[in-house]
C-alpha cells in the first residue's frame, strides 16, 4: 500500500488558500463543501491540554497560569527524558531519641536514560516522594512583572484612546459595538490569549472581562529604564589558558531549555517540571464545521469527529464508500495550469471503471454472487471486491529521468451521506442525489530503468 | 602427549564453584568463569583469538556475545601473539549486547544491543547506553556514561550498583528450569603423565 510505507508517491491536489500538494493519508475531506483541506486551509484550535508522562487533564486557565507545565512531573536537565523517583533509605537520627538510628525513606530524582541523578546538582534528597521538588526562582521575575504591568496599563489606555477617537467620529453607532468592533485588532502585548477569528466583526463578549473594568481607578505604574552600565566585569585572566574540562560544560540546548538561567556548568543544571502537549481540533475555513475532533480523555486516542480524506474519497483503486463508484480518468490537458511536476505522458484508460463498493462483511460470505462486471481485459487487470487494477502507459519524456511523474484528473460520484434525507411518501428508497468531484492527482513512479 | 593433553586441558572451560551456566549457553575455547557469576541461556562467550577470565559477579545476559576474536586485517593463519580478554567483577553485560572489549574492570554495565570494540578499555563505573557502538581507541575514564544515538557522553558522580539482589534471585530460580553445565575447581591440577 503506498499510502503506509512511501506517502509521498501519490499526491492529490488541493485547490484551498495555497495550492497544496500532499499524499491522502494527510489531508481532510470536507463533506459539507465536498471538498479536499489540507492542513494549511483548516484553522487549528486548541482542544485540551495534557501532560504526556503522567497523562493529567488541566483546563486551559490553570495551564495559562502554571506556564503550560505539569506540576508533577519532571525533565531531565541533560537529556530532555521523563526523571523517575527513586527511593534508598538512608539511615537517619530518631526525632525522639538522637543517638538511635532508623533507617528512613529519602527520595531522589533519576534519568533512566543517561543516569543523572539530582544529587548531581547538589538537590538534597525529600523525605515525600512527590510535591518536594521546587524549581529555582528567576531572580528578575519581579522586575519582569512589573514591566508586564507596566505596558498592560499603556495598552489599555491607548485602545481607549483609539475606542474616544472612533466614537467622536461616528455618532450614530452604538458605543458598545464599537469597543467589541476594535477588540478583534490584535491586543498589544497579549492582555488576554484568544483566538483570532478569520471573520472580523463577530462579537467575542467574553473578551471584555479579561480587560481591567472600566470603573476601577487606574493607578499610575511607573517603572525606571534599565540602567546601563559603563564597567563591565573583566574576564577571568586565565579564560584562554585554562584547560576546558568538557563533562562539566552544559550544551547550548541544555542552555536555552532554561532562557531565565541558562548555565553554563552542568552542575547548575536543575530539572525543569514537563512540558503540557495539547489536543487540537480542525475547522474548515469554509463552512466552520469541525473536521477532527478530539476525545477529551487524554488516554483515548479516538476521535469524535474524524474526516480524514482516506475514508472518503477515492484512494487509488481501492472504493472505500459503500455504494458502487463511477470512475473516469482524464488525461490533463496541455496548458493545464496545474501540471507542473509531470515529467512523462500518460495515457488512461477512457471507458469508465466501475468499482464495488465496500462490504465488509463480504469476506465471510461465502455464498456470495461474483460480481458481475464485464471488464475489458486491456484496461481492467485485476478485480477483488472493492478494489481495481488498471493499466496505464506512460511515455517518459526524458531520457534519464531519476522520477517519473505523471499527473490526470480522476472524476469520481460521490453520495453525500451526511445530507439530510428528505423522507418520501411511499416510503421506498430515496437515494441521494450523487455529485461529481474531480481530483488532480500525481503519481511518482520511480526512476527509469536503464 | 603430555603437551597435547596440557594444551587440550588450557583449552577447556574452566567454571569455579558458586557460578550458574546454563547449558544453552555456547562457551568455546579457553574460558574462565569466576565465582558468582550467572550466565543466561542463549549467551555466548567465543574465545577465539586467545582466552578470556572472567571475574566475579557478573551477569551475563541472553543472545550478548563477549568474543576475543582476530581483528579484521589479520587472517587466522599467521602466527598472532594471542591476547587474554580480562573481565573485572559486577559488570553486566545485557541482553544482545556485543563486546569486544580486550580488557574491563569492574562495575561496568554495558546495555542492550550496545557494541564495545577491541581497542576501547573501560576503567570502572562505566555504563555503555542501549545501541550505542563505541569503537574508539581509547580508555574511557571512571563513571562515565556513553548514551543517545550520537553517544554523548556525561560523567556521573555514582557508581552503577553491583546487581547482587539480581544475582542472588538468579542463583535461586535459574537451576529450576535449566540444566547448569558442570563446575571445575578454577586452578587446574596440572597433568601428569
């Protein structure tokens, strides 16, 4: 199958924003607008978040205010892998009486892939085996928050300004459109994350409550500018002479992992709690339906709204619908706009190709008909339920071609199944209405034998 | 034939008392197995080039492969000085791993499906990581530990723990369910004729 070990040799054409050129196990099938979304014509949304290790839900507001991390798991400093607790017992003075011993449980971190324990770093062992772990304070978090601050204040006056000057101009609008019309211009300096719709004008009344209230008074937030220095402090005199000893120098991508510190000695390398991944959801730009959807859990890997293009349209000689399928294919025409890639000439087959559609429960029927298709051997190598084979020829056009590509349109009948069904009086078959849709594709065949 | 047998005697597996060798394990040519070492079925430990001791302790695990063979450009035929593999106490060796190693201390792991050369020593405290392949001429220092697909390498500040409740679990259970080959007191009496 082509589609599970070498994706990219068949690729269909997707007419969206940009022209997308991509194998169908990528790509969506919107079936309210019959047509192929790559993933470059869906808006992407964020569903949930999760941490991968410990497989823990956290609604969006307490990732935003834990900085998008997990509060119980964490990352080893030098090689980026989940850190396990482990647990030795330590022989430790009774509280009651100092001079017995008994031996006590103290927990420490430790990287079952390159064997970092946080001993390394100096981090005394906990005697509770989760929650004692602290990341380091930031020494300038305070000058950060007051900056933040700061500018979240001049925004704000400044939209206001803006929402004044708006309204002095016109006056017949209604002053509370307006501050809902100028909320969907992007907000300086992030007072509020939200999405950004495509469509200007929606009213996004939560947003309003995110920004201070109109009523409170403003304090005045003043900060001093960053004061630069005249005097740096000098390099240490044997910078250029002291032998480098390689095992206690950090990586630069252990460095930035952690931009508040980022250290230069592995020995102040202190683990970080993990990272959160989130789940997203696709929306067609189009139509603004849904066209994957997540489920919440984060152990479950099903979706709840799925329309991968895989199970609607056509793969290449294989019917995944239902129903009987129409097929013809067209060679593409000479100034065709979107033929560039074909290096060779192909010729298609031009009767039309039938396909059976899919039944699953076909395999285990053995009373079943055969089907009965009058194939023509030229055209129709092989058939086998609801899939096809087909000879094509190809003329290469260049001599030594290292990948042969040829492009057609296949034109297909495609039922919408998700259409409402109009009941019908005599209550017989009401069959839907069938539309055709034509597909570019392209097909690597491989270089040229020589 | 005093020095036929003499030669035939070095030639054998010599496996002290205290050790566990599965029978399914291939051992050939002049190996020493120490005491307290367990040996998995499926092992295989291939002195060909000359013989190899094995100390205390260890663990040897499935399908690895500890081989003191020709290097690559010498042939069989020529006369090679033959060279002893030594092999320290409490190293593991684990599963599929692949050692070529002339000469290892102790307490060194080296992990799965890894590959060790002829040239590399290691010291003591050494942990060679899963997959990785290391055929460096060198000696690698005291606790360092070789891990990732580009085999960085970090220096820890503890030693890998000797695995004796390992060993002590697989003295008790292996010889439930295998067959042990046979153990010969390590210093051989000398033949007389």
């Amino acid at each position: 199958m082509a589609s599970l070990l070498q994706p990219d040799r068949v690729v269909y054409l997707v007419r969206g924003e940009k022209r997308i050129r991509a194998p169908l196990s990528q790509l969506y099938f919107c079936r309210y607008c019959s047509e192929l979304r790559s993933l470059e014509c869906v808006s992407h949304e964020v569903d949930s978040h999760y941490c991968p290790s410990c497989l823990e839900n956290m609604p969006s507001a307490e990732a935003k205010l834990k900085k998008n991390r997990c509060a119980n798991c964490f990352d080893c400093p030098c090689c980026m892998h989940t850190l396990s607790t482990r647990a030795t017992n330590i022989p430790a003075p009774l509280p009651d009486d100092p001079t017995k011993t008994a031996m006590k449980k103290a927990y420490y971190l430790a990287c079952g892939f390159c064997r970092w324990t946080s001993r390394d770093v100096g981090m005394a062992d906990k005697s509770v085996a989760s929650g004692g772990w602290q990341e380091p304070e930031n020494p300038h978090t305070q000058r950060i928050n007051k900056l933040v601050e700061y500018y979240q204040q001049l925004a704000h006056r400044e939209k206001q300004e803006r929402d004044r000057k708006k309204l002095a101009r016109r006056r017949q609008c209604m002053p509370l459109a307006f501050s809902q019309h100028t909320i969907h211009v992007v907000e300086k300096y992030g007072l509020g994350t939200r999405l950004q719709r495509q469509r200007s004008g929606a009213p996004i009344s939560s947003l309003a409550g995110l920004s201070l209230k109109e009523g409170e008074d403003q304090k005045e937030i003043t900060i001093e500018p960053a004061q630069a220095l005249e005097e740096v402090e000098p390099l240490p005199e044997d910078c250029y002479t002291r032998p480098i000893s390689l095992p206690e120098v950090t990586t630069l991508r252990q460095r930035l992992l952690q931009p508040d510190f980022q250290p230069a000695g592995a020995s102040q390398l202190h683990p970080r709690h993990k990272h959160l991944l989130m789940k997203r959801s696709l929306r067609c730009r189009k139509c603004e339906h849904n066209l994957s959807k997540p489920e919440f859990n984060p152990t479950s890997i099903k979706f709840k709204i799925q329309l991968v293009a895989e199970s609607q349209v056509l793969l290449t000689l294989t019917n995944p619908v239902e129903n009987i399928t129409h097929v013809s294919l067209a060679a593409c025409e000479e100034d065709d706009p979107d033929d560039i890639n074909s290096t060779a000439k192909v010729i298609v087959p031009s009767k039309e190709l039938v396909l059976a559609g899919k039944d699953a429960a076909a395999e285990y029927d053995e009373l079943a008909e055969p089907q009965d298709f009058q194939d023509d051997p030229d055209v129709v190598a092989f058939r086998k339920s609801n899939k096809i084979g087909f000879f094509i020829k190809v003329i290469p056009q260049k001599e030594e071609d290292a990948d042969v590509t040829v492009s057609f349109k296949i034109r297909h009948d495609f039922r919408n199944l998700a259409a409402p069904v109009r009941p019908s009086e005599e209550g017989a078959d009401n069959p839907t209405e069938a539309i055709w849709l034509t597909h570019h594709v392209e097909l690597r065949l491989g270089p040229l034998a020589p | 034939t005093t020095m036929a047998d003499k030669q035939n005697a070095q030639k054998s597996v010599k496996i002290a008392a205290g050790a566990v060798v599965c029978v399914e394990s291939e051992i050939r040519g002049d190996v020493t197995i120490g005491p307290r070492t367990v040996v998995h079925p499926k092992a295989r430990i291939i002195a060909e080039a000359g013989p190899i001791v094995i100390g205390e302790g260890n663990l040897i695990e499935e399908q690895a492969l500890i081989i003191n063979g020709y290097p690559e450009n010498i042939t069989p035929d020529s006369e090679v000085e033959p060279k002893t593999m030594t092999i320290g106490i409490n190293n593991v060796f684990e599963v599929g791993c692949v050692s070529q190693a002339l000469k290892i201390g102790d307490n060194n792991v080296i992990e799965s499906k890894a590959d060790v050369g002829r040239n590399v020593i290691l010291t003591s405290g050494c942990i060679i990581g899963a997959f990785c392949q290391v055929n460096t001429c060198e000696v690698i220092p005291e606790n360092t530990v070789i891990y990732g697909s580009g085999c960085m390498r970090r220096v820890q500040t503890e030693r890998p723990q000797p695995q004796t409740l390992q060993l002590d679990f697989l003295m008790k259970i292996l010889p439930n369910y295998h067959h042990l080959k046979k153990t010969v007191k390590a210093a051989s009496k000398p033949v007389f004729n």
